[in-house]
C-alpha cells in the first residue's frame, strides 16, 4: 500500500523542491539536487555530535519534503521538521514510516510560531535553507532579525541559507543588501560555502551561526568569550572586521577579507606562514587549522597560558622587568637570525606567564620587513618607546602618536645605562642581538654624563616638549571625543525624540482616524438601534393588534362554540321531533301523498313529451301505494277513512290499479320505458324508487 501511497503523494506536490530521500526513482525531476548543501551541513553536524558525545536535537524549519531532516536522522539525530504545507509533511511522515529507526517527527505549522515557542536549550542544531527570506518579505529585516536572535538564544548552533536582493524575484527588494546582517544577534558567524539555486545564476550564502560554538573545517570548538578587538586600547583599529574567540586550549580568529581586505590578508597570510614553520627556539604556538574563501579567512591556534602585559601594568602588578626585556630580547634575536621581524612589538602583543616568562604574540606582525608598523618606524627606535612603558608602567593611548620617548634620558636606571651604551653607537650597527648583549653586560654610566653635552640635553628638552603638546592634543581630542559623542548622543536622541515625534503623530493620526472609524461605526449603531426600536415598537403594536385580533377571535369562537352548541340543541330537539314525526301513523299514512306531490312538482317542470310516460308511472306507483296498504290494516282503514272524503281521488286510484299486482305494473316497464325518458326523468325515476325502498325500511 505504501507503495503506491508514495508516488501519490509526490504527485501531489506544487514542486518536487529536494530529492524523494532513499527514491532515486522518484527524484529525477526535482528542482535542487541538494547533495551540496547537506555535505557541508553534515559536516557541521558530525563535529558538533563529536564535540557533545551524545545524538543531537535538531529542528529544521521549512523541511520541505524533509531531505535534509531524514538524512541527519541517518546520522543519528533527532529531528523535528517544520512546514507550512501539509502536502510536504505528508510525504515527511510517508518516508519517515518506511524508516522505523529513524528518530524524526514532522508537524503542519509556520516558522514564526514554532520560534516563538522555543524553549532555551531546546535545540543543538536549527536549519533554515532558503526560507527566511519569505519572512523578509512578509515582515521585514528587524522582524527576522529578532526571530534569528530567539533561534540563537534557544539553541546551539544553527546553519542558515539566505537568499539575495540581487535575485530577479519579487522578494529580492525586501532582502537586506548584505544578508550577514541577519545574524549580528550571534558571536560567531562563518559562510560556510555558496550554492546555486533552481531559481537563477546567483550562488546563496551557507552560513554557521552560534553563540556558543566555533566551526571551522569540520572541527567544532566552544568558547567562553569574544571580542573585534584584539586589545584594550585598540578602539576600532580593525574597523569591526576581526573576531577574536577565546576557548580553555585555543584562540580563533576570524578576519574579513572583504572589510579591511588587504591588510587582513597579509597578516592572515604571515602569521600562517610563520606558524606553519617557527624559527627554532622560538616559542610559536601550534595551528591547529586554518583556511580561507572569498569572504573570510581564519586560524585556530593553541593558546598559550598568561596574561597580556598591558593588562598586568594596569593592575600595577609586581613583575620582572628586566627578566621581560631579555626574553623579548631573546625572542627578537631568534627572529632577526632567521631574518624576520617583528613590527609591532607593544605591551599588548607580549604575554606574561604566571612563572614571569613572557613571549611575543601576534604573529602576523611578523615578516622580513625591518620596519615598524607606525611611528616612528625604525624598528630599533620604536623598541625604546615599548622599554620606557615596560619600565615605567605608564601606558598611553598610541593615538595620535605613541609616547614621544626614544632616548636614554627618560628612562629610569639601568635602563637609561643600557639604552646610552647602545646610543654610542652608530645606527647601522643596531640589532636585537646586540641589545641583548649590552643588557647582560650592563654598564654604569653616571647620569650626569649622559647631559654633559647641550645636544642631549636638548634632546630631552626636546623629547619632554613634544610630550607635553602630545599629551595636551590627546586631551584636546579625547575631549573633542567626548564632545562630538555627546553631540551625537544628542543628535541621536533628537533623532530618537524626532522618531518618536512622528511615530506619536501617526500614532495620534491613527488613533483619529480610529476615532473617527468608531463616530461612524457610533452613528450607525445609532442608527440602527433607532430603527431597531422603530421595529420593535411597530412590532409591539402588531402584537398588541394581533392580540387584540386572537381576543376578538376568541370571543367569536366562544360565541361560535354557544352558537354551535344551540344549533346542535336545536338539531337534537329537531331530529327527536322530526324521529317521532316519523314514528307517527299520520306520517306513514300520508307518505303516499308526499310522494304524489313531489311527482306532482316534478311534472310542472317537465317537457309535455315526458308527461304521457310519467302518467303510466304513476299509475303504476299509485298501484304500488294500494298493495302497501291493503296489506296492512290498520293502514288500509285509515286511508279509506282518508279517502272517503276525496271521493273522486278514490275512483281515480281505483281505476288505475284494477285487476293489478304491483310487481305486474312495474316489470314490464322497468327495462323498456327507461330507454325512452330523459336523463332528467331517469333521475326523477331514480329518486322515486329511492323513496319507495326508504318507505319499506321504515314501515
């Protein structure tokens, strides 16, 4: 049955999006192959499963029909898929039953409502493939946005496809111009790879989002905090296009090459390249990974145990200064013999170990280029203003310039003894190594010969001044800083009061409008509450009339029923009268005339040819009459009686029925004088003989 229930439901389909999973004979028309995609997704969800141990709870929204959820049960997870079309879920569950092991449950419902719903923790990994930018369209980019923020609080890692705006759709123009932008809720962001589509020429973005979790080249790390900047006082150095992830063994680094992409790809490229082959002796780190692609380029390395050295200055911790100075010394040395250097030696690029071993960080510094990165690029030069912060502990912000403090003068003893033995020197033949072997052969030299010549003091005068005006025109800035934040701080809240101005107006210009909705809507409920008691009011008075009506009804029945209950006495009264009327003799008597004068009556109306033949009927009648009385004596006294005073009516009656039997008279006549009357006669006729039969019966 199953068989023939699943390609019904395949046909059923508006468009078969992804392959009939484990129905290669059922997917050769499918509108995206979507092998590409799920190797990438697998891979996530392989390092994920391996960092946690154990099988992952997964939700795909918009699982279509659940490709990609079926073959992560394959893997061993536990699926939830999502769809609004239930036709799609239908062949979800159909696939799903042909996979008893499989641990997946599918469900008819939008994405909105199932992220709403979310619980925290609830999910390891959340797909979304090309669905969201439906929502873009329908909601907008901050509704997404805050819906992906949910789905990043409630779940470990999520891997997102985003469509276009430059997709020839009638979406497009609703998409954000850079879809990252969806996903600035989550700390760590990477494309994973871009795959076309069925819909046009234009790649999407696969993307691995979490808060919790880096992913990179199939490995799967958690960390415990991040940052875009790589040091305290760096403030934006990097213009936000680098993230730093701190976990217990490793650091990620994260750089956009296509934000800051030049400078971002050569420090990619050199810190790789040092790692990838460390000078001997040098303590590098080991690269655990690395990689790029068009967008981004990253590296996981080991992270070495310590602190960064400007944070221990600030905390104004006691250290070692002079055990610090001779292992970067050291460590610059290595570097200056394999011919690198490295152009950024700061208090921030130096770790400081809990043992008071320090090492130089920041490997993408470093390359074959003696020359600091800033002023005042000399590299030996440079090196001063570093020992000055790393002796006196006093750190300002590099912005505009560094500390304007190169020469021995201002360093504290036995630096400013060590710094004036190198300073005797000519510049070109300055070098790490031989820094480091004045520093273990220190000199001392009295101060006052240091300022013995005019040009030293001067140069300290010199070095003092620039250092006041630097200092007053990083006050004047910082202050100028302060100032232009304030105003925007200020234009922002006018903005915000502007904004909230105008939403307050088409708040008030809605609520008037609503107004005004609700006035009409008044009046016409008004309206129609007046004509429903115009209504109501013609109703009670056609009530109160049919009332009225039924009352009069009523009376006329009940005086109907009197009338019909006296007319029903009156019929008693007048059928016991009209019953002894006819128990009487005198009615029996005289039934024979009755009969005579109705014959009587009949024959007034007739034609005359009718008259002949109803005479013989009568005879014959009259006859009829004579035998019914004779045979009855008391009848026979009577009409005698009768008769003896109408003496002519008496011989007529004898005359007619002489020498005759009544069934004499009638028989020959029945059948042959019939023929010959009239239909009227003939009705006449009946009737007679009616009344003849009715006298018999009643005697």
């Amino acid at each position: 049955m199953e068989d023939i229930l699943l390609p019904q439901l395949i046909l059923d389909l508006p468009e078969i999006y992804q392959p009939v999973y484990g129905h290669p004979e059922l997917s050769t028309h499918v509108s995206r192959l979507c092998t590409d995609r799920l190797e990438e997704i697998a891979q996530v969800h392989d390092a994920l499963q391996s960092l946690l141990d154990r099988p992952l709870r997964v939700l795909d929204l918009g699982c279509a029909q659940g490709f990609f959820s079926l073959s992560l049960a394959e893997h061993g997870a536990i699926v939830h898929g999502v769809d609004f079309l239930d036709k799609n879920i239908a062949v979800c569950k159909a696939l799903a039953s042909e996979h008893s092991s499989f641990k997946t449950c599918f469900k008819v419902d939008r994405i909105e409502n199932v992220i709403n719903y979310l619980q925290s923790d609830q999910y390891d990994l959340v797909l979304g493939l090309s669905v969201f930018h439906h929502l873009v369209h329908e909601h907008g980019s901050a509704k997404v946005r805050e819906l992906l923020n949910q789905v990043g609080a409630c779940s470990a890692v999520v891997v997102l496809e985003f469509a276009l705006p430059e997709e020839p759709l009638y979406w497009a123009a609703a998409q954000p111009q850079d879809p990252r932008t969806l996903l600035d809720g989550y700390a760590f962001v990477h494309e994973l790879a871009r795959h076309a589509t069925h819909l046009a020429k234009i790649p999407r973005p696969l993307y691995v989002a979490s808060n919790q979790y880096w992913m990179l080249n199939g490995l799967a790390g958690k960390f415990d905090s991040w940052t875009t900047e790589p040091h305290a006082l760096a403030q934006g150095t990097h213009q936000g296009s680098r993230r730093y992830y701190y976990c217990a063994d490793y650091i990620v680094k994260v750089f956009r090459l296509d934000q800051r992409g030049q400078h971002n790809q050569q420090e990619l490229r050199q810190e790789t390249q040092f790692l990838a082959n460390p000078p001997t002796g040098f303590p590098a780190p080991t690269c655990l990974v690395s990689g790029t692609n068009d967008i981004e380029g990253w590296l996981v390395v080991q992270r070495l145990p310590g602190k960064v050295l400007l944070n221990v200055l600030r905390e104004h911790a006691a250290i070692d200064h002079l055990a610090i100075l001779r292992a970067l010394l050291s460590q610059l040395a290595i570097l200056e013999a394999a011919g690198l250097y490295h152009d950024d030696v700061r208090v921030w690029n130096v770790l400081l170990n809990e043992d008071g071993s320090a090492c130089l960080i920041d490997y993408g510094s470093i390359s074959a280029k003696a020359r600091d990165c800033a002023w005042p690029e000399n590299i030996f030069l440079a090196f001063f203003i570093f020992v000055r912060e790393l002796a006196t502990g006093v750190v300002e912000h590099p912005d505009p310039l560094r500390t304007v403090s190169i020469s021995p003068y201002n360093l504290p003893q036995p630096y400013r003894a060590w710094a004036a033995s190198l300073w005797k020197r000519p510049l070109r033949e300055w070098c790490f190594k031989l820094m480091l072997d004045l520093l273990d052969t220190l000199p001392d030299i009295d101060q006052s010969e240091l300022l013995d010549r005019p040009q030293d003091a001067w140069a300290k005068a010199i070095e003092n001044a620039i250092q006041i005006q630097s200092q007053s025109i990083r006050h004047q800035k910082w202050f100028s800083t302060q100032v232009e934040a304030r105003a925007a701080s200020a234009e922002a809240q006018a903005q915000q009061a502007s904004e909230r101005a105008a939403s307050a107006v088409a708040q008030a210009l809605q609520a008037s409008e609503r107004a005004a909705s609700a006035e009409t809507q008044a009046l016409q409920a008004s309206e129609r509450a007046a004509s429903a008691e115009t209504q109501a009011l013609q109703a009670s008075e056609r009530a109160a009339s049919a009332e009225t009506q039924a009352l009069q009804a009523s009376e006329r029945a009940a005086s109907a029923e009197t009338q019909a209950l006296q007319a029903s006495e009156r019929a008693v009264n007048a059928a016991s009268a009209l019953t002894a009327v006819h128990n009487s003799s005198s009615w029996r008597l005289t039934a024979p005339l009755r009969m005579t004068g109705r014959v009587a009556r009949a024959l007034l109306q007739w034609p005359k040819v009718a008259k002949s033949a109803l005479k013989t009927k009568i005879k014959l009648l009259l006859a009829h009459a004579k035998l019914y009385v004779t045979r009855r004596p008391k009848l026979r006294h009577a009409a005698l009686v009768v008769l003896a005073q109408f003496p002519t009516l008496k011989a007529r009656l004898k005359a007619a029925t002489a020498n005759k039997s009544f069934a004499q008279i009638i028989a020959p006549t029945a059948s042959t004088d019939l023929a010959n009357l009239t239909p009227r006669a003939r009705q006449i006729y009946a009737d007679l003989r009616a009344a003849i039969e009715n006298n018999k019966r009643n005697g």
